[in-house]
C-alpha cells in the first residue's frame, strides 16, 4: 500500500511540473505514441490494426472499427485511445497489448489525457516547422536571455542553476566550441589579464575570427555531404575533392547567407556567368562513390549514384532520413516511396555516372571536372590576359598601318609601271619553259599561263624552271 501511495505521489509531482507548460505534440506526445502505438497505427499500412492510424492528424480523429474515435478533442472520457490504455494489463482490449512488447507507463498515460484535454492538438514533422522567436521569460537574476529560458525550465525540474564557470573553464569551453582547439597558454594569460567588461567579448571576436572557426564549423557538413579525397569504391583510389572543402570552410569563415549558401552548393554553375568558387560549391554533390570495379554495369551505378545524391541531400538540407523510401513507404518519416523517386527524377537528369574514368588520365577524378586556378595562379592569369589584349589591340593596329602602306606601295608601283619607256620591257611571260621537280611531282602548264603540280608531294623539292 505504502509504495502505491509513492507511486501516486510522485506522479503529482512531475505532473504538477508538467501543468506549468503547454504540452507540445512533437516534444511530450509523439514519443510516447511513437513508442507504444505506431507499430500497429502508424505509417505502416500493411502491420496497420483496427483501421486506426494516430501519426495523421487528418486519421486520428476518424472511427475506428470499433465504431468509436480513438481521440476525441478536450474529452478524455470518450476518446477510445484513454479508454483503453487505462484497461487493466490483462483486459482483452487493453492497449498496448501484452504480446506486444510495449507499454505505457502511468505517467504518460496521464500526459497523453492532458494532451487531449488541451485539444489534442497535432504538429507536422519537426524539419517542415517554421522557426518562430518566443518572447524571453522574465526570470529575476539572469545577465543572459539564453539564461532566462534555462532558469524557466530549471526552476520546472525543481532544479538550480550552476554556479558561474571560472575564467581558465569559460575560455577553454568557448575556444573548443568555435575553433576545435585549447586555447594557448599565452591566450589563458591574455584573457586572465584583461579585467575590461568586454573581455569575453573580445575573446568571441577573436575565435570568429580564426582561420580555425571555419575549420571547426565544416566539420559536421563534411560527414553530412561524405567528404572525402578517395573515389570510396574497392581501390579506394586518391581524387581531389579538397577544392570543395577549402569553399565549405571559407564559407563559414565569411558567414554568408545560408539561402545563398545552399544554392551555389546545389545548383551554383546553374548561376548567371557564375564565378569559379560557385562552380566548385557544387562539389557538394560529387563526394559520391566512384566504382572503378572491373566488370561493372554502367547503368547500374548510374542508379546508385542518383539515389546517393537524393539520400544526401534529403539529410542534409530536409533532415529526413529517405533512405528508407527507396524501397517502402517510410515507417517515421513523413515520405513515400512516390515522393522519393520523384526526387529521384530531378538527379536523373544528370550524365554523370559515378563511374571511374577508365584512361587514368585525370587520376582518380571523374568526367565532368573543372581545373581551378589558386589565388596567385589567378592573378597572373589576369597579367597574362591584360597583356594579350594590349597585344590584339597593337596587332590589329598594325594590321591596318600594313594595309594601307600596301595599297600606295601597290598605287605607286602601278604608276612607275605605267611609263612609257619602262611598260613594254617591264614584265614578260617565258615562252617554251620547263618546269622540272627533283622530287618527282609532275607540272602541266595551263591555259592561263599558270603550272598545276601533280604526283608526288615529297616534304622537301626543288623546282627547276628552264626557259630557252
């Protein structure tokens, strides 16, 4: 009796901390049916009982075969759902059932009825929720307003908050969250020393600032987008995939906006005259495998390539994990088969196979690939091309200088050549002249005077003209 009445007592307790908050269907509700129901009335359809589904909203206040709705809103009494998951354990209908491995425990059996007398209010899934600002808590006693929601929600857990950390722990704490690395002991010193009110501050500006910020920032998105500089498939041959690394760091280290940061990764040489680092963010979606395995079939891992880009970039960019929907409907996530392969169609559009160049000429890169040229490499390629220009200009220039010295010379020439006691003696055609090729070609005069060359066409000759 003495341990019912505990059980009871602390059940209150922790409710009590629950009615000082609204419940919320993704936090406190969706758990609990996750855990105990959807492997009967959820996703899927085929292991789906009583024709009851609770993941959709726009099923779960349906009947059910039992001729009752499983949820009826802000009236626990005649919602089917309470009814039966307060059953004793062997009841018939009691929910979850024994054989099924689940349960409910008392406390969540008492929040889904505070949830339905609420309303019974549903969310979608968590990644399709636009992120909303919610006003800071009026906590007394706080510097921060992070630290305003943090005391709210301690002071529901009947908890207290830690005391503050000492300036060695704050500095290496921060350091290794915003660059990955300790601080040194020069930099301990330095912030130790610095008494101003915005020392903290200035320490923040200074990690931002690094190099190594960057670095520490890239890291998740590397794994999330399967970096790496190996082609990933049985040689696990070496290619260059750093270029797409180096822009993904630099990225972070100058905080662009994560709309642009998104398209230039996904469709950045789709851009107008787009630059060269926008070109390299597509590398994003060249980290796949490249199968460079004898015997392979072509259309095959062009199929697997396609359904690695969709994978990824449904991780990465909807926090869905779609891997499952290639071959069912998902069982937790809110996507079918349908709507992956219709993903699946937009990369199906692309000629690049995931297979391994077989010539090796471009190592263990890839068709289709872009050289890039660093920062020096660029600057001298501008010298180069500012010269050429300059020298375009002064060639066509003289192009036009030639030209026109070419028409007087040709004027003036006509003219000496018009004399009269210089024209008839001037310029006269041979008559009965030979042509003869040391190198065995053969010469046929024409009617106009002109000789054809015929036959052989050695890279060297000498022609003889002999004229008596």
């Amino acid at each position: 009796m003495k341990f019912f009445i505990f059980v009871h007592i602390l059940l209150i307790f922790n409710l009590n901390g629950l009615a000082e908050r609204k419940l919320e269907f993704n936090r406190d509700i969706r758990p609990i049916l996750s855990d105990g129901c959807f492997h009967c009335h959820g996703p899927d359809e085929k292991k789906r009982k009583g024709g009851l589904r609770l993941d959709l909203e726009s099923d779960a206040f349906k009947d059910g075969k039992s001729g009752f709705p499983a949820i009826v809103k802000e009236d626990p009494l005649e919602s089917e759902l309470i009814t039966r998951i307060f059953l004793a354990d062997d009841d018939d209908e009691h929910m979850p059932p024994l054989d099924s491995g689940k349960s409910i425990t008392l406390e969540q059996k008492e929040i889904l009825k505070k949830w339905i007398e609420e309303g019974a209010k549903y969310q979608g899934h968590w990644a399709f929720i636009n992120p909303r600002r919610i006003p800071v808590p009026k906590v007394i006693g706080v510097k921060h307003p992070i630290d305003g929601f943090i005391q709210k929600r301690l002071s529901e857990e009947g908890m207290q908050m830690q005391a503050l950390a000492d300036k060695e722990t704050l500095l290496r704490r921060v350091s290794l969250d915003l660059t990955g690395l300790p601080p040194t002991l020069s930099e301990v010193d330095d912030f130790l020393a610095d008494t101003s009110e915005d020392a903290y501050e200035k320490v923040l500006d200074r990690l931002l600032g690094s190099q190594h910020y960057g670095e520490r920032m890239a890291i998740e998105w590397l794994d999330l987008a399967r970096y790496a500089d190996s082609n990933g498939y049985q040689s696990d041959g070496s290619r260059d995939m750093w270029l797409w690394r180096d822009w993904l760091i630099n990225a972070f280290n100058r905080n662009i906006p994560f709309d642009q940061f998104t398209i230039e990764q996904l469709a950045g040489d789709m851009l107008p005259n787009p630059s060269q680092d926008q070109v390299v963010a597509t590398g994003f979606n060249r980290n796949h495998r490249l199968n460079g395995e004898g015997g392979r079939i072509v259309d095959e891992w062009f199929v697997e390539t396609v359904i690695d880009r969709v994978e990824t970039t449904g991780t990465t960019w909807l926090a869905l994990t779609m891997t499952c929907a290639r071959c069912h409907d998902h069982k937790y996530d809110p996507i079918s088969q349908k709507e992956f392969f219709e993903f699946f169609a937009y990369f199906n559009s692309n000629d690049e196979s995931g297979v391994l160049a077989a010539n090796g000429k471009n190592g263990f890169n890839t068709p289709p690939f872009i050289k890039v040229s660093n920062g020096e490499q660029k600057k001298r390629i501008l010298e180069l091309e500012k010269t050429l220009k300059q020298a375009q200009s002064a060639t066509k220039e003289a192009e036009k200088k030639m030209e026109t010295a070419l028409n007087e010379w040709i004027k003036e020439t006509r003219e000496e050549l018009g004399t009269e006691d210089r024209a008839p003696t001037l310029w006269q055609n041979l008559e009965n002249e030979q042509v003869v090729s040391k190198g065995g070609a053969q010469f046929k005069k024409q009617k106009d005077g002109s000789w054809l060359g015929t036959g052989k066409n050695p890279s060297n000759d000498t022609y003889e003209i002999r004229s008596p």
